[in-house]
C-alpha cells in the first residue's frame, strides 16, 4: 500500500512541525489525562489523503461525470467549482436522496480515495502517537466523512490497523450523517462502551468541532496553518495545536498523569 519511501517521509515532516503549537502544555495534559478513547477523524489529523492525488481534481471529476449525463442542474454554481469531494456529493444527495446516481456518485469518489490512499502523506508524529497511545491503554476509532474501505486499507499500509480495529467508522450511503452530524462518533464511542467525557476527538475542520460538541465529547483541533486554527477557533475549539509533538511528548514522559 505505502512505500518504503513514503515511509520515510515524516522524518523530514517532523522536524518542520517541532512548534508546540497554539495550545498551552497544561491544557494539552489536561487533555490527556481525561482521555481513555481516543476518536481520530482520518483526512488531515492521520494523514494528508489528497497529498498526491489532488482533492480538486477528484471535485472536478466528479462534476464532470455528472455533466456527461446532462445533470448539471443539480448542482448549483458555486458547487460546480467547489474543490471539495464531499460538498458535490452532498448537494446531489440534498437533490436526489438514496437514489442510484447517489450510489453511483459515492462509488466512484471512494475509488478516487483509494487511489488518493497509494500517495497519502502521513501527518507528522500522528503514526507514533497512535502506536504510544495504544501501548498505554487508550482505545482508539475512527470516525470520518472518507469511505471506511480508505480508512483501513491506509492503516493497514502504516501497520496502524491493529490499533484502531474493529473502530473504523467512516460514510455509509446515508450521506445526511455525514459531519457535523455526529453519527459516526457516536457509533464508536457505543461501540467501545465509552463514556463521552473520558473521551477525546481530533480533528481538523469546523464540522469535525460541531460533531464533537453534538455528541459532548472534548475536541482537540489540529491545524496546519494559522488559517484553518483560525476557521477552528472561531467554530468553537478551545485547543487547538499545529504539531502533535507535544502530545507525543507528554505521553512519553508521563506528564498526563498516565
């Protein structure tokens, strides 16, 4: 699945994300310590999925796919040019719910993320985090908007699977419990028999925030930028870091309490 190369790669990821980021070390231990499950969502806080394999190119395809069939009208302008996959999924099921074009269209977008799979970048420090974690205990999901078929076909490319199996929870054909909805979190936290507030949620997008508060469960947000630290705070996360190297950190040295 992933190659020895694109292994290598967060070595060099790593050291240009050494900032400890926007939170405040107590925070972040706070954080932890309450954490016994752990819900991670996939594209951005686990790895850069569209890395290679460019998330525009895959909006437009789909777009395109549907022009070919003279159906056009149901997306409206600014869908047609948005770079988002999902959003030209949303709007033809807001228009066509459960219908076989719906089907057709998730279909064809989860072969465009396995493919996107093969080139994914993994984010820095997120494979040794997830492997510390699990060696202390935390339980630990997945709960994302990208097809489960994605999900576990990149973890099982990192040797991450055994980490998170069975709690891979990922888009079914009801796209209207797509995020911010919180039904994929609420699935794993059921699933593990996990109570809300001994539970954390990393994520990356607004709607990864909203979903969170929805399902009470404390948020984490991850960032690469100022840019998305910013759409995350003003969606209400209270922490919010660029780099999970001073979690890793904290865990490794017992500084959560653990």
């Amino acid at each position: 699945m992933t190659s020895d190369a694109t292994r290598t790669g967060p070595v060099a990821a790593d050291t240009e994300n050494a900032d400890t980021g926007t939170a405040d070390t107590e925070g972040l231990a706070r954080l932890l310590d309450d954490a016994r499950f752990v819900l991670w969502d996939f594209d951005g806080p686990i790895c850069r999925l569209f890395a290679g394999h460019r998330a525009e190119r895959v909006a437009a395809d789909l777009v395109g796919w549907l022009e070919r069939r003279g159906l056009r009208g149901l997306l409206t302008e600014a869908e047609r040019e948005s770079p988002d996959p999902h959003a030209v999924l949303r709007a033809v099921d807001r228009e066509r719910p459960r219908s076989d074009l719906v089907e057709g269209l998730e279909d064809r977008l989860t072969q465009e993320e396995l493919r996107a799979a093969a080139s994914a970048m993994p984010t820095a420090y997120a494979d040794p985090l997830i492997r510390t974690w699990t060696a202390v205990g935390v339980r630990l999901a997945v709960a994302t908007n990208n097809s489960p078929r994605v999900v576990r076909a990149y973890l099982t490319g990192r040797g991450l699977l055994p980490c998170f199996s069975p709690h891979v929870y990922g888009r079914t054909r009801e796209l209207r419990l797509l995020k911010p909805h919180p039904h994929t979190l609420v699935r794993a936290l059921s699933a593990m028999g996990a109570a809300p507030s001994a539970s954390l949620f990393i994520g990356d997008t607004p709607s990864d925030c909203q979903a969170a508060r929805r399902a009470h469960v404390p948020f984490l947000g991850y960032a690469r930028d100022e840019r998305k630290a910013k759409l995350l705070r003003d969606a209400g996360a209270d922490t919010v870091v660029d780099s999970f190297e001073p979690l890793l950190r904290l865990l490794r040295s017992g500084g959560s309490g653990r």
